[in-house]
C-alpha cells in the first residue's frame, strides 16, 4: 500500500509535562496498566492527546483475563482511538479467539499479528482495515531477519493499514510505509543520550562514541540531555525527547507528500 501520513504514539510516558508537546501521542500498554499511569492517560485525552490502547503482551508473561479486558474497555474505551487485541504472545490460535469473542461482546479491536505466528494467521486478516505488526521488542533475531519478516507481512497485506507496535529501529520505522507506530524504547534515550553535535541529521553520542541516525536514539537532538544539581532532569529530557520525535515524524510526513 502506498505510505500515509505516519503517526507515533509513545508509550512509556512518565512526565505530565510530556502531554504539553505539540503533536506528541500516546499509547497505553495494557500489561502495565497501574493507577499511575490510568490517571496520565485520563490527563491526557481530556487535554486532546490522541491514545491508543496495546496489548503489551510479552513471552512468559499472562496476557490476563478476557473479562477483566472486557471490564476495563467498558470504563476506559472512551479514552483511546485504538484498543488492540487481547493477544497472547506465542498463541496465535488464542488470540484469535480472544478477538472474536471480544467482537461478539461488541467491542472494535484491531487484530496483531506477532513475531513467530504462522502465516495462515496473518492472511486471515486481509480484509481488515488495519492491522497490528507485533512482537518485535521480543525479537532476538538479527536485524536482516527483521526487515524480511516486516517486508513479508507488507506484501501479504498490500491494501490493509499496518501499525507497528516496538517498532524502535531507525531503518525498519523509515522504510516501510506504516500508518502508525508506537514505540517504548524513546524514554530510555532521555536517561543516558547525550548529543554532542548533530550534522546532516547524524547524531554523535558521547556514550557510544559513534553516530547515529536513529530518531529513537538520537532523541534528545535539540541539544544535550539537561542536568540539575549534576543529576539527569529526567522530565526536561523527556519533554525534549518527545519534541524531536515529533519533529521526526513531521519531516517524514513531508516526504511522503507527493
């Protein structure tokens, strides 16, 4: 399918002063939902911060009850544009099931295809409009492999909108023609990413000592990670992680334009 205007939504958000960025979304994992963060997602969508639900399902970890699932979407559907599947990670054939009986229960929810589930799944989403490309922050594989599996679910799905969920990597967010993406690994830059110069959209990083073109990492691009009383401000950081993330995605809107 030809590429659409690209929106990130960033979960892991910590700092309400995150909500006050022009253009930042979020997405909400459901796995680790607390009252902490129900309370930031309530903030932020009566601010009109676009939220989106994802099921945040892990290997080894439970994906939880259906009727629990069921009872949270009842309180706190209003609150998302999107709410995903109640997948489970490792079981296509349940998360199959799980989105059925979801959808007979008469709730809308978008289907994820993961990491290591058989083909015979993904093609039986070929009428949705959009669907869920998952499991990839679980992936141990090289970063070749994938790019391959990524390019594999878009042929297979040419006329569905594809949301990436984990989707942290530079090369795989910019080459493909996503409609969404969400992505955890951002608030981890703000910690430790300190840019020391930027050049032609490269970031040299004082901890790594290489350079990077990774918007992910290179996320505090608008200068270096700010420090109070010689400690990170980790709510500084954050807000300016999310301004440049959003820069990104502004630049990479202008170049899908025709």
């Amino acid at each position: 399918m030809e590429a659409s205007h690209l929106k990130l939504f960033l979960s892991g958000v910590e700092h309400e002063d995150t909500l006050g960025v022009r253009g930042v979304r979020l997405a909400f994992e459901y796995q680790d939902r607390s009252a902490e963060s129900l309370a930031l997602m309530k903030k932020a969508a009566e601010a009109g911060v676009e939220v989106i639900l994802i099921s945040g399902a892990k290997y080894g970890r439970p994906s939880g009850d259906l009727d629990e699932f069921c009872e949270f979407l009842e309180e706190y559907s209003p609150l998302f544009t999107l709410v995903s599947n109640l997948t489970v990670a490792g079981d296509a054939e349940e998360s199959s099931a799980n989105l059925l009986r979801l959808r007979e229960r008469g709730f809308v929810v978008v289907p994820e295809f993961r990491v290591g589930d058989r083909l015979p799944y993904l093609l039986a989403m070929s009428t949705e409009p959009l669907v869920i490309l998952g499991g990839l922050s679980d992936h141990s594989g090289s970063k070749k492999d994938e790019r391959r599996w990524l390019a594999a679910c878009f042929r297979a799905l040419p006329g569905v909108a594809l949301h990436g969920s984990g989707v942290s990597r530079g090369k795989p967010m910019s080459r493909f023609p996503w409609a969404s993406l969400d992505s955890g690994d951002w608030i981890g830059a703000t910690g430790w990413q300190k840019v020391l110069r930027s050049k032609n959209r490269k970031f040299v990083t004082a901890t790594k000592k290489r350079v990077v073109s990774d918007p992910i990492l290179a996320s505090a691009v608008l200068g270096r990670t700010p420090y109070q009383n010689g400690r990170v401000d980790k709510t500084a950081a954050a807000v300016r992680s999310a301004e440049s993330l959003v820069e990104w995605v502004e630049e990479m809107n202008r170049r899908r334009s025709p």
